[in-house]
C-alpha cells in the first residue's frame, strides 16, 4: 500500500465478518477509509494485496451493539445506503466500540456535508426507541456472558457475605457502557424491568428492604446487592465454560484480541481469538469463525519464555510467507508456538503482558 493511501487509513485490523450467502462467519483484515471499508483475506500468514470486499459508508446505519447472535455479544451490525446488511464481530467490548465510534464519526461526517438536519434527528429516533425495542432475553444472555458480561463477585452487608453477586451501580455502568441504556435513568428503568421479569433479585437488606418498603423497583447504589434469580439455568456460553478446568478458567481476562497462529501439524496459519488470564496465569486460545464457547487450546504461563522473532527471513521453525511482528512462546513442556501479531505495537504489547504473568 503505498505512502499516499496508508495517510488515509482511519483504522486497521481483524474482524470476523458473517458471509452474505454462505452465512459463516471468517476472520478478515479491515481497512477503514474516509468513505469506505475495505477488508481483505489472510493467505499463508500474510495479507492477500487483492481486496475481498468493500462497504460504502455514506448514509450507512450502525448498530452497536448488535445482540440478535446469542453467542456473539460483540456483532455490530453496518447497513448501506441501499439496505446491505453486513455483520462484523469484534475480539472485546473496547475494541468493537472503538471501531463503532469511528465509523460513526465518519458516517457523521459525511451527512454533515449533505443533511445536517438529517443527521440529528436519526440520531434522536435511535435514542429514543432504543429502550422500547430492546429484548430483555437478549439483554440477560449478554450480562451471562464469559467475555463481556457483568461480573459477579463475594461482597459484604453487616458482616454477612454474599457471593455470586453484584451491586445496583455496577448493573447501571454495564448497561450503560454496553450501549443498552443511553442514561443512568434509562438504566435504572431495564434494571428493574428484569426484575419485574424475574431475571434479576434482591440480594441482602438494602435491596430487600428498598423493595419491602415500595422504593425504587432498581437501586443504582454501590451498597444494594444483586444476582441472578436462582430458578434461571446459565445456558450457552456459560453451560459450555462449566466442563473446562475450573482452576485455569478461574483468573482474571487482563488481554484479549485477534492474532495469528501456526498450526503444530499442518504448519498453517489461522486466526484465533487469544485470552490471557491472570492468578492462575493461561493463555487460551480459540476459534472465532464457531459459536464453540470452549477454546481449541492453551497453556499455563507458569516457567514460560516469550521472545521477540526477527522479521528479516523467515525464522527456524516457521513456514510460509508471513506478514512480519512474530514472537515465539516455548511453554515448560518445551511446546513452541508461533505468533504472529498483526501490528508491530501489539506484538510488544503482547510480548509484554506475557512476560508480566510468567
């Protein structure tokens, strides 16, 4: 790409794109452009120059988040000016609506130059139909969740603990940073509408009480405790996360995102969806072309060594025409693992957040 082009490139990277006729989903590289989202096809590690695909941005509709795939909560959904739906799905919460923020700022810049009129109230109409059309099930499967749902925790009211649960301002901060609710009052209003729907329950005094004594349905305060209603089954995602080690599973999600890894076998190379977790320290790894909640593999960090690969040639051990950015991980059973991040910067960054759990 030349020097003139890549001055262009508003944003870069991997996202897992549903097919208009076969609907599968497939890990593609986009190129987000002032008018225009590229994307593109890996081959044999290394980004193929002819382009797969291209969406006009102009008059496109965002949707973000999109949660009609219940075991994809991080679909944003792009549709074009002549009703063209695209489906794209994000490795977390931040990097999705990293990507929303600008495709919105670039759609909004270009009904700008034609329809200012016409831009605000869209706007308007999204915001204010966003509560009504909302699908509390929908809403229920997201905050369940291994990824991006809300986080339950052991907390403490007059000396009882309680565990499994979180308080009232931490369901609101979801809600709110998931897009579902445009305000902290609009928060507050799902919130206790889940309740009223049995997905949601008190949890301790306060709630109990602020409930008992006709208050607030929903308490947006750090001191009222929530959980789950126990008549709800967990299903999906959170179903499938029971059968893995429950020790490895258990530590805190401190990296996620898209990179490329060479197959043992085969030697090819495909992108995966890798998870660094913390206390125990894992790297897990999956496939993001399945709705399979369950990684296709991974590893302890525990006596690990991570090193940096030179990009001049193609290092021992490493087959194909890569891109470049490879790093090496050899576990303590002497197991290697190629790498190859997508970016320079990420490569370190990887590099980096490994070492700090080894």
């Amino acid at each position: 790409m030349d020097s003139g082009r890549k001055s262009l490139i508003l944003k870069e990277g991997f996202l897992v794109k549903r097919g208009h006729v076969v609907h599968n989903w497939k890990a593609r590289w986009f190129v987000m452009m002032p008018d225009k989202l590229l994307y593109y096809k890996y081959e044999g590690g290394r980004r193929n120059s002819c382009q797969r695909g291209t969406i006009p941005l102009k008059d496109c509709v965002i949707t973000c988040p999109f949660l009609e795939y219940e075991s994809r909560p991080l679909v944003f959904k792009l549709q074009t000016k002549l009703g063209v739906d695209h489906f794209m799905e994000a490795c977390s919460r931040e990097e999705r609506d990293e990507w929303a923020a600008v495709i919105t700022a670039t759609v909004n810049q270009m009904q700008t130059s034609t329809s200012g009129d016409r831009e605000e109230k869209n706007q308007q109409d999204s915001a204010g139909s966003q509560l009504h059309n909302i699908n509390l099930s929908k809403v229920l499967e997201s905050m369940y969740d291994r990824h991006s749902g809300i986080k339950t925790s052991n907390h403490v009211e007059q000396g009882t603990s309680y565990s499994n649960c979180f308080s009232g301002s931490a369901v609101v901060d979801w809600l709110v940073f998931m897009q579902l609710a445009v305000s902290r009052v609009e928060a507050v209003t799902l919130a206790s509408a889940l309740m009223e729907e049995g997905f949601l329950r008190t949890v301790g005094m306060r709630s109990l009480e602020a409930l008992r004594t006709g208050g607030e349905q929903f308490m947006d305060d750090s001191t009222a405790l929530y959980s789950f209603s126990d008549s709800l089954k967990k299903r999906g995602s959170v179903r499938a996360e029971t059968s893995l080690s429950a020790v490895e599973m258990s530590g805190t999600v401190i990296k996620r995102g898209y990179l490329l890894k060479q197959g043992h076998r085969r030697k090819n190379w495909k992108v995966r969806l890798f998870v660094l977790r913390s206390e125990p320290a894992f790297l897990h790894y999956y496939d993001p072309t399945t709705d399979d909640v369950n990684p296709v593999g991974g590893f302890s960090l525990r006596g690990c060594l991570v090193s940096s690969l030179n990009d001049n040639g193609v290092p021992s051990g490493v087959k194909g025409n890569v891109q470049g950015n490879l790093f090496k991980i050899i576990t303590q059973s002497d197991t290697h693992f190629f790498i190859q991040a997508p970016m320079h910067q990420d490569k370190m960054e990887w590099i980096e957040a490994i070492r700090e759990q080894t």
